[in-house]
C-alpha cells in the first residue's frame, strides 16, 4: 500500500511541478464543497468542524478526489485499516461516496441496485413500523458495507394466487417459478399440511436446508380484507406459516404482504398500489409502510386469467388453432397494449403480428387493445364489475376523506404491479382517465408509476429488505420470539 501510495504521491509531485493548470489539490473551496458533500444530510457539525480542521500533513497536497481513487485501488479491506491511522484519515476512509463504489464494485453476490440499496438503508432499517425519514440517523455506509457483506442471504418466496417465484436474494432475479400454496394438496386438506408440503418443495427444487438460512414470505393480496374474517383468515394464514416453518427448523422468518413488497420494489414506502393479480385485482392504500385497512382495500374481479380468457375466445371466435393457453399468454404478452383512447384504435383496425415457438405466426388485429381494454371497460369481456380506473378514484377518494396525518396527498402515487400491469400504454391510459374522474385538487400531484419489476415486483421487494444491512433484527421473527408471541 505504502508503494502505491508513494507512487501516486511521486506522480502528483511531478504533475504539480511540470503544470500549472491541470492539478490543483483541494482549495478552501473545494473542501468546502466536498464537505456539502459527505455530509450533506448531516447536522453533524462536530464532524463537519473535524473535517475543515483535519490534517493528514504531507498527504494533504493530494486533492481528496485522487486520496479516492488510491483508496479504490485498495479495496474497502485495506481502506477500513486506514481508520485506525488517525482521526483526519478516518474522516477521509469513511466518506460516504467511497464506500458507496465499494457496494457496487466489491459487494458482488449482492446485485441490488444502488438506487434500492439507498432507499432500503434510508427508509426502512427500523423495520416495522417504519420511521419518518427525518427520524432515521445519519448512514455510514462503512458500517453498512460491512454489515451487508455479512449477511447469509435469505430465501425468498413470493407465493402469488397463479404463480410462485422463489430465489435467493443475493441472486439478480427469482430462479424457479412453481404452483402457489394454494395448488397444493386438495382444497379439503388442511392448510398446515399443504403449506408444508409447498414449502418442502421450493427447498427441494432450490437445493438448500431449510435451517441454513431466513426466508421471506410474501403474503397474497387477497387476504387484505378489511372484515373481521377476513382479519381472522389472515391472521390464520399468517401463523400457520410460521408455524410451519419453525416445525422446519428455519432460523427467522420474515412475512410481510405482496402489496407492501411491490411498494418497496418501485422505492415507496407510502401510495396506492394496484396490483393486478392471477384473479383479481387489489388496490391497496399504504401509508408508510402499513396497509390503511380502515381506509379500504378495493378488490376487483378483474385479473391476468380474465385477460388470457379473453383473448382465448376471440382467438377461437377466428377459428384460430393454438395448442395450448400458453401461446394465447405468449400472444397477450407480446402483441397485446392499453389504447390511448380506445375508440380511435378501433377505427385504425391495425394488425399485428408474431412467432410462437413451435406454433408458427399468428395475426392479431383489434383484440390487440381490446383484451386491455376489459381492464378498463370490464363489460366487455362479461364481467359486471367497476374499471380499474373507477377503483383507484374511489380509493383515492376515501384516502382523502380519512386523511389525519402531516403526509398529505401520499395517496397520489399509484404503483402498479403483476405481470398484466407490464402491458404497454397502461399507466398512460391509467393516468388519462383518472384525471378526467378526479377533483382538480385530487389531480395535482398524481403520478402512475409502471410496475418496477413487472410481475415480479413483490419478489425483488422481499430482495431490497433481506439485503439490507439491519434485516435479521428488525424485519425477522425468530422461533424463540414467535412462541414467546404465540
Ligand atoms: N408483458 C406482459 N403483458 C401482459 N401480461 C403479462 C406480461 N407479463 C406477464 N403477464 C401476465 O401476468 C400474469 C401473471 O402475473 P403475476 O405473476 O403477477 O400473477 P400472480 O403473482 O400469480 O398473481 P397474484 O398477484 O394474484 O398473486 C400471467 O397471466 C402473464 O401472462
């Protein structure tokens, strides 16, 4: 290291010496600057003194710019050494910027991205309930580098009413996809034994013991009624999870709602989120990161199946030939859009095109936009239900009515989730025909947001909380805790 160092010194020198204008080490200025910098967010002002007044005596020739890129080249082990120099060392190694190329760069089993690793460490450390942000204490990203490069990792579960995904959270994306708890056993057999049987099954195809390691669970939206057995039913569920579980031997186990999970993957902890399921679509308000049951959980009959359903029949009202519902869904994910403004589609009557694999090609025309549609206008695929778009205003509208809190207009921000929120136009349409349903006032400030991880959203929520560096303490139950609740 001290080579390294005497080298960049001896190369600063000469560079110093032979211009004038390319190199300058840090003026009063520019310290100052980089002062706003790393501590930017920070009141800390007996930090911020120790820095203007901090030496590192010959070493201080060298702009702190350059002291990083050496220290980049050292890697976050020997940086850390460098603390125990002195105090002015210690203020230079722990500066936030650096350690923040270092989860990047070093942390490589951990492919989280920066944005959700900030949002993960800023908003949601103190576990539940959730702090306000100007609660949380200042970060150190030293500290959270070396706690995140600790953890295990977890196994991750996002157990939908239609699909299951399931991974490791140190992975970049989910690694299998499987029936959801609900598919397993028959409907008659007890709920403890079918969810035994679904989770021995994901740790059988992922090849790990269930002791090795926390998991997360997600818990399906559906189960968010607000009515007493619905409440009950819910509870239920959620203790025969751990139950079972614990009866596995699992260290910790994390259950939280597919909503909450879908906000968190699109860096929200507050806002409606609409997620379209299997069979159903939930909107859910959340404030800060607690599902409002007493506001209402709007649930429509409207779902990924209707949409596949749909289309299915148009396809036989051609006399198209498919082999099975997997091209139907090949075709709904790959040709079908939200029009803009539906009526106008139809006049177009455009066609589109596309090559299921061992199928051959298949033309669609307007069922393109109108399989969408049915999201918005749910007569028309036969079911007698509201539009998506009339849900989330009466959400809306019950938010603002119930609102007590200083968070105003937190309700504005729809999050949309699941595989059929992916399909292209929607938070456009979304956006356009909320307006047109909306007080003026309700309007300001309304933002769609596309689903972050499409229909994968929850899966890569429960990613964000089990890399974060707090998560065993503040996110897990532990068998002790669970029995000591229970
Ligand atoms: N790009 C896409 N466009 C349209 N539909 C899509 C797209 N990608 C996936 N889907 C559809 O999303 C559906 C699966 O959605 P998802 O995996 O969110 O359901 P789920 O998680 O089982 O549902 P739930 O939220 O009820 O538990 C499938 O029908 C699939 O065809």
């Amino acid at each position: 290291m001290s080579i390294l160092l005497k080298k960049v010194w001896e190369t600063m020198s000469t560079r110093l010496l032979s211009s004038s204008s390319t190199c300058y080490s840090d003026t009063d200025d520019q310290r100052k600057r980089n002062l706003d910098l790393m501590y930017e967010e920070s009141d800390d002002l007996y930090n911020k003194y120790c820095y203007l007044t901090s030496t590192t005596g010959a070493f201080d020739k060298i702009p702190s710019d350059i002291f990083h890129q050496i220290l980049k080249f050292l890697g976050p082990k020997e940086s850390a050494k460098l603390t125990l120099v002195c105090k002015s060392w210690n203020l230079l190694v722990s500066d936030n910027r650096l350690w923040v190329f270092f989860l990047q760069n070093y942390n490589t089993h951990d492919y989280s991205t920066w944005d959700s690793i900030v949002f993960a460490e800023k908003h949601l450390r103190s576990g539940y309930p959730l702090l306000p942000p100007h609660q949380s204490p200042r970060l150190s990203f030293m500290s959270i580098y070396g706690q995140r490069s600790e953890l295990t990792g977890s196994v991750i579960i996002d157990g939908g009413t239609g699909y299951c995904k399931f991974g490791w959270s140190k992975y970049a994306s989910p690694s299998g996809r499987s029936a959801t708890f609900l598919e397993f056993g028959n409907i008659e057999s007890p709920m403890y034994s079918r969810l035994r049987h679904f989770f021995a099954t994901i740790y059988s195809r992922m090849q790990v013991k269930p002791s090795g390691q926390p998991i997360i669970v997600s818990i399906p939206i559906s189960q968010s009624h607000g009515t007493d057995s619905g409440k009950a039913a819910r509870r239920q569920l959620k203790e025969t999870i751990h139950q079972v579980l614990f009866d596995m031997n699992v260290p910790a186990v994390c259950a939280i709602n597919q909503a909450t999970l879908a906000l968190y993957a699109a860096r929200r902890t507050s806002g409606i989120v609409v997620n379209i399921g299997f069979n159903v679509t939930s909107v859910v308000p959340i404030l800060r990161g607690k599902v409002m049951r007493d506001v209402g959980v709007e649930v429509v009959e409207l779902g990924a199946s209707k949409l596949t359903g749909f289309l299915k029949e148009k396809m036989q009202q051609k006399n198209m030939r498919f082999g099975s519902l997997y091209t139907v869904r090949t075709l709904k994910e790959n040709l079908c859009y939200v029009a803009a403004d539906y009526e106008e589609a139809l006049s177009k009557n455009k066609q589109a095109s596309f090559k299921v694999a061992g199928e051959g090609w298949f033309t669609l025309s307007n069922e393109c936009f109108q399989t969408g549609e049915i999201l918005f206008q749910p007569q028309l695929g036969g079911v007698n239900t509201i539009g998506l778009h009339h849900a989330i205003a009466l959400c809306m509208n019950r938010c603002q009515a119930a609102e007590a809190t200083v968070d105003g207009g937190w309700f504005k921000t729809v999050v949309l989730a699941g595989g059929t929120a992916c399909l292209l136009g929607l938070p456009e349409r979304l956006d356009k025909e909320l307006r047109s349903l909306l007080t003026p006032s309700l309007s300001e400030g309304l933002r769609v947001l596309p689903p972050a991880y499409g229909a994968e959203s929850a899966w890569f929520g429960a990613k964000t909380i089990s890399n974060m560096s707090t998560f065993g303490e503040t996110w897990c139950v532990t068998k002790k805790q669970f029995r000591r609740k229970s």
